[in-house]
C-alpha cells in the first residue's frame, strides 16, 4: 500500500483521526507531512511541539490524550500546550478544529487508551543505526547529548504500550519512501 492509498482510505471513510508512531528518526514526520498534502483537509499535531523537554515523552502522550483525543470524541473542544524548545519553558495553547481530521504524530502518540479513541494507526519501522544518523542530521547537535536519555523513555514507552501491536499499518523504509503493510489488525 502506498501513502495515497492510506490517504483515500481515510478520506472515504469519514476518519477524524491518524496517529502515526515510532522511534526517533524513523520517519514519523516524513510521512505525515507526505500524508498532510494528500488529505489537505487535515490538520497535522506534532509531538515534538508538546514534549515538555527531554524527560516529557510519557507527559505528552498523556496530554494528547487528555487535551486532545478525549474532547473530541465527547465532541467538545479541543487544544494542546506548546513547549518552546529555545527558552525551555511553556509556550501557549493551541486550539484544535473539531471538524478537521487529525494527523498526530510522535513517539509516544500510540497507546492503548488513544488508540481508542483514534480511527487509525501507522506504526513507522526504520532501523536503528540509520534512525539515528536521520535524528542527529535533522537535529544536529542539540540533540546528540540526549539521544541515550530519549531512546531509554523509547524503550519504557514501548514496553508498557507495545504501539506496534496497535497498530493497523506498519511503515518500512523502501527505495527513498515507505511501504504500507497492513497488520490485520481491526479497529
């Protein structure tokens, strides 16, 4: 499956909700942003706006849950607390359009409590020594120092959620792109 399969599908089936999940650096935001010009509908929320620092995976998927995912399902409204990154402190909410899909990605966006409250989920799949090579360029050297610190809360996040199994694609690295797998799980 492609992204403009993905893209269709979610499209004609009224879906209000993607998140897309997985490592640092292994192409979450490539593919939501491919994703984005597909369903230009859809409004993308990126978890690296929300990590309250280093140590906030785990806080910022709480927080979409709490923030996001749970009023509009209650079709209430919705918002998000930004993180400025260059003053280390917090930034400002933003609101989130109750009749405009979302596209969330991040590590740390799939859960079991989220994924409930999601119509679909894509776990991105890239190895190791390559995810990093792709975070530091991206990043620089802002992030090096805490790449051992951010793959530790990786590995908590994984253990206690396992994202891959909720998921109903998974994204592998293929010729410059990704290929879409289906995982037969149902939502």
């Amino acid at each position: 499956m492609e992204l403009a399969d993905l893209a269709t599908g979610l499209r004609a089936d009224g879906a209000r909700s993607l998140l897309i999940d997985g490592r640092s650096g292994s192409g979450k935001s490539t593919i939501a942003t491919a994703l984005a010009a597909l369903w230009p509908e859809a409004v993308v929320i990126r978890l690296d706006s929300i990590y309250p620092g280093w140590g906030g995976l785990a806080w910022a998927s709480e927080h979409l849950r709490a923030s996001v995912l749970e009023p509009r399902a209650l079709g209430l409204a919705a918002s998000w607390r930004e993180w400025d990154w260059s003053s280390g402190s917090v930034g400002g909410w933003h609101p989130v359009d109750a009749d405009r899909p979302l596209i969330i990605e991040g590590v740390g966006s799939l859960t079991i409590a989220n994924r409930a409250l999601a119509d679909a989920a894509l776990w991105v799949e890239h190895d190791t020594a390559e995810r990093k090579a792709r975070a530091l360029a991206r990043d620089g050297e802002t992030y090096a120092p805490h790449w051992d610190a951010w793959a530790a809360q990786e590995d908590v996040f994984i253990a206690q959620n396992t994202p891959e199994a909720l998921a109903d694609l998974i994204a592998v690295p293929a010729d410059g792109g990704f290929d879409l797998m289906q995982t037969g799980r149902t939502p």
